[in-house]
C-alpha cells in the first residue's frame, strides 16, 4: 500500500511537518519527484532544520527514507544535508537509500540555469537557479548522469563528455563563470555518495510492498507547479502531483491508496506568475509578517492572498484526494473578515474552471466572506475546541472541493495538529 502526501498549491503548504507527523506509521517514505529547490521544514527538539532532498521520515531511526528515480539529485546539497542531520545523532547510511535511476545535477547545470534565467530579462520565471530545469531537461534528452553511473569506472569520462555539452550551450549565452571550485565541491561529495545505499529502487519498493510494509510517497513543490497542470510556463520541471508517484518511484497505480493533500489555510506563491488571489495591500503584508512567509529555500518574501478554491478544487480533482490537511489556521486568528475565491471573472464571465493559460489572463476573484474566529487557536487540541467560525470555514471548503479537511494544524510544532 501507497499512501501520496503532496502539497496542492503553489508549494510552501507545510509539507514537511505532516509528512514527519504521519511518519511514525509508515514503514518508508519516499522521495519521488523535485529537487533541492523544494525546502521542507521541521522542528527537531524545538530547533528548525529545512531538508532539501532528504525525506521528511530520517528523524525516524526505524522508517527507511528512499530518494527515487523521479528525484534530480544535487550529491553537495545531498552531503550538506547529511551533515547536518548527522549532528542530531541520525546515521544516514542506516536508513537513506538512493535509486540508482535517480538524475545527478551537476555544477554546468546550475550554470546553464543561471544563464537562461539571465538571458530571459523581465520575463523570468523565477527559478531558484538550483540547476533542476536543466537536469530535467538533460532526463529527457537523455544526457543525464544516473547515480548509478558514479559506481561505473568510467564516471569521470562521462562527466567531462557531459560538462563538454553544457559548455557549447553556455558559450551561446556569452556566459563565462569559473566552476572549478564548484566541481571540486562536487566530486568530493561523489565521494561521499558512494558511501551511501544505492539501489535498485523499483525492486526493493515493489518487494517490500509483497510483505505487507506501508509507503508514504512524499512530493515536493505543488500541484499548480505541476510541468503539465501547474500555471505553465511559471512551473517546476517535473510532475508534482500523484500520478508522479508511478513514474518516479516505480510502482503501479493499482498500489496507490489514500492521497493526503495539503493546503494553507490561504495561499502563497515565491517567484513568479499567475496568483489571482494575491493581495497587495496591508492584508497581504499582515499575512506574510504572521505567517513568516518567506522562501525555506531561498529567503525570498512570498506573495500572500486568500485562499483560491477554483485552483484547490481543481487539484484535488487532478490528484484524487481523499483526504485534505488545512496548515497554518492560526496564522488566520487575529482576522476580523476572511475571503474566499469562489469564482474566476475573465471578460465580465464567470469561470469555476482554471483556464489553460492563466499567464497574460485578466482575472478578478469572485469572493465570499466568513467571519474570523478571533481567537488564539494555537493551543487547541481536540476538535470540539475549534471556534464555531472556524468549523464554517473548514465546512464550505469541504462541500466545495469535495474533498474532506480531516487534520488542521495551528502551529509549527508537532503536536500542534487537530483531527477532525
């Protein structure tokens, strides 16, 4: 059994901690699609700690924590990150386990990122310049380093070929930037990569499903940042929702069972494109400063607004949730009035459908009101505590969606979740 935990916006839902909340009752958790550009954040004996690319379960001395094929892999974060779960007493090479299908990104791609970024101008997209769009498309042209191939004797042959391809391209830019101290970065943590458990993923998931352990699949970004069905071109470069799981951990569809998705209370958006609901005004502000909304990865501020129910709506369809997660309630308490996107207006229609190209679309929000619940909620523990306001707002966004808000969470710490 497979159990999909993914975010439905645009990323920044608070995945990390629900993943380390459901943890305890999964044998695995798994990795299946993104990059170090996907930050998960969680609280560890009160002390934050942001993974990268390591799943959300490697605090959990019991629970294997696998990076599959559908993950690009960046071994110099991977060995940062590694060292620094280290120090929490966690050994990594007792419970992280690597696909050797899984894409290497390597340091022409961070190159080649930044230089199409450069060249774009006004029209970047906002990348986070972590080298994925490149390593993707490395994947599908199929020029990619596997992790796998570091085993090979041919490894640094391979390389330079590759790196030699990269450096054609960057030469089209007019882009000039010295890697080598980067690629000695690199190749030291190679080194340490190989000390790591490297597998051949799509067997040992499919065995250990056979003997009845359970599967958490954890996804990075969000589903509106999804390469097909996310707000293209301002997308990721990989499938984020879960259809993904199949292809980029190597199960079939018939394993998949519950999908648990997140979503804010509201919505956020770092980098750039559509964002109907965004507010840039006070609220907007007042959201951000409470709600710390600033980048896991990148520091940068993100953009605030309420939350869109023609885009949760339309993830939750994509992906087949059974069951959603409302993070970050209590950023909401202090709110006299709340809004909700109902409807998109475009040329003075009404749409309840998100359209095929959002970017360059005039679009108002139709909005519906509720009252705030005015209350500290960081302290509730038990469902018949949640403020009567509170349960209305979770109530129409249940009956909109159609899919169930079963946890709510009010606060970062662990114990800070509600069953509803």
């Amino acid at each position: 059994m497979v159990d999909v935990l993914l975010g439905l916006q645009w990323g920044d839902e608070g995945k990390g901690k629900i993943v380390d909340y459901f943890a305890p009752k999964y044998d695995i958790i798994a990795r299946f699609q993104g990059g170090p550009n996907a930050g998960h954040t969680l609280y560890v004996n009160g002390q934050k700690m942001v993974l990268h690319q390591i799943p959300s379960g490697i605090f959990h001395q019991h629970i294997i924590n696998i990076i599959g094929n559908g993950v690009v892999l960046d071994p110099v974060t991977l060995k940062r990150e590694c060292d620094a779960v280290a120090a929490y007493g966690i050994d990594v090479r007792k419970n992280l386990f690597i696909s050797q299908r899984t894409n290497l990104i390597v340091p022409t791609h961070r190159a080649l990122d930044k230089a199409s970024e450069l060249q774009k101008g006004d029209a970047k997209i906002g990348s986070t310049l972590k080298g994925i769009g490149p390593a993707y498309m490395d994947k599908t042209g199929r020029n990619a380093l596997r992790v796998g191939d570091i085993l090979s004797p041919s490894f640094d042959a391979q390389y330079k070929e590759l790196r030699t391809k990269h450096q054609t391209l960057l030469n089209n830019f007019n882009f000039t930037e010295d890697i080598s101290a980067a690629e000695q970065e690199f190749f030291d943590a190679i080194e340490f990569l190989r000390t790591l458990n490297i597998i051949n993923c799509e067997y040992f998931i499919n065995k250990s499903l056979a003997e009845g352990k359970k599967v958490l699949a954890e996804g990075a970004q969000g589903s509106m940042l999804d390469i097909d069905f996310g707000t293209f071109p301002f997308v990721t470069s990989s499938n984020t929702i879960s259809a993904g799981v199949c292809t980029g951990l190597g199960v079939s569809p018939k394993q998949i069972n519950e999908v648990l998705g997140v979503t804010k209370a509201y919505c956020t958006r770092v980098g750039g494109g559509p964002f109907p609901t965004e507010l840039n005004d006070a609220t907007g502000e007042e959201l951000r400063r409470i709600g710390s909304e600033f980048g896991a990865t990148t520091g940068r501020p993100r953009r605030c607004g309420w939350i869109d129910l023609v885009a949760l709506k339309f993830a939750c369809m994509i992906n087949g949730v059974t069951q959603l997660i409302m993070t970050k309630a209590d950023v909401l308490d202090s709110f006299e009035t709340l809004n909700v996107c109902t409807a998109y207006k475009i040329n003075g229609q009404e749409h309840t459908e998100v359209p095929f190209q959002m970017s360059g679309v005039d679009i108002d929000p139709v909005w519906k009101s509720f009252s705030g619940w005015k209350i500290d909620s960081t302290s509730i523990k038990d469902a018949g505590s949640l403020p009567e306001t509170m349960t209305t707002y979770i109530d129409f966004i249940n009956k909109y969606v159609g899919a169930p808000v079963k946890y709510v969470s009010n606060g970062p710490g662990r114990e800070q979740i509600v069953a509803i």
